[in-house]
C-alpha cells in the first residue's frame, strides 16, 4: 500500500496524487498510522483468508476507482493496455487486453489510469 501523508508542495507528478493532509486529516504520526491501519486490516485479511472475499467484493468493487477504466499496465517485461475488468477471486488485476483477458498479480506491476 502506498499512503501519501504530506506531499511536497513543489512535487512534479505525471500522474494526480493527493495525500492525507490535503484531505483535511489530522497529521499523526507514521507509525502510529501503520499501526492503526495493520489493527484495522488484520481481522478482515484474516476473514478472507478462511473463508474468501465474497463478503467483501460488493464494496470493493463499489470503490473500485479503475473498475471499467482504461489503464495502462507496466510489468518488467512489457507494457500492455487495456480495460480494466477489477479482481478476481484470487485477487489478480483483471485486465481485458483485445479479446484477451489477462491477469496481474506480481508486485512489480504499475497500474495507471490511461491518458
């Protein structure tokens, strides 16, 4: 997961960011914050973990940003773009490439919604 807490203000991005801050949270400290998230995250990963995500997959993919968006994704070896078609019940980016529909999982992809 990347979180952006304070973002410099002369940052050059290619792409939109935004950070915690300029979302009108309090600043805390970073530590504290991972703690929270990892009390948050644990029982419900360990939810998935014995009995799947259906539970989980109707807000997911309500909040699902790229669900249905073109997105360009980058992995070491290429660069492939496409629809994206949200996860699977393995959790793999879905991604329909031409008639194709390909399947993500490695740590090393970046995703981008396409300009």
């Amino acid at each position: 997961i990347g979180l952006n807490v304070k973002l410099p203000g002369n940052l050059k991005l290619d792409q939109a960011a935004t950070d915690l801050h300029a979302q009108g949270l309090t600043l805390v400290d970073r530590n504290l914050l991972v703690a929270q998230l990892i009390a948050e995250l644990d029982p419900i990963l360990s939810t998935v973990q014995l009995n799947g995500w259906q539970d989980y997959e109707p807000e997911w993919r309500e909040l699902d940003y790229l669900l249905g968006q073109a997105v360009t994704v980058k992995t070491i070896n290429a660069e492939h773009q496409g629809v994206s078609k949200g996860i699977d019940n393995d959790g793999h980016l879905q991604v329909q490439v031409g008639d194709q529909l390909m399947c993500f999982s490695a740590a090393d992809v970046s995703v981008r919604a396409a300009k």
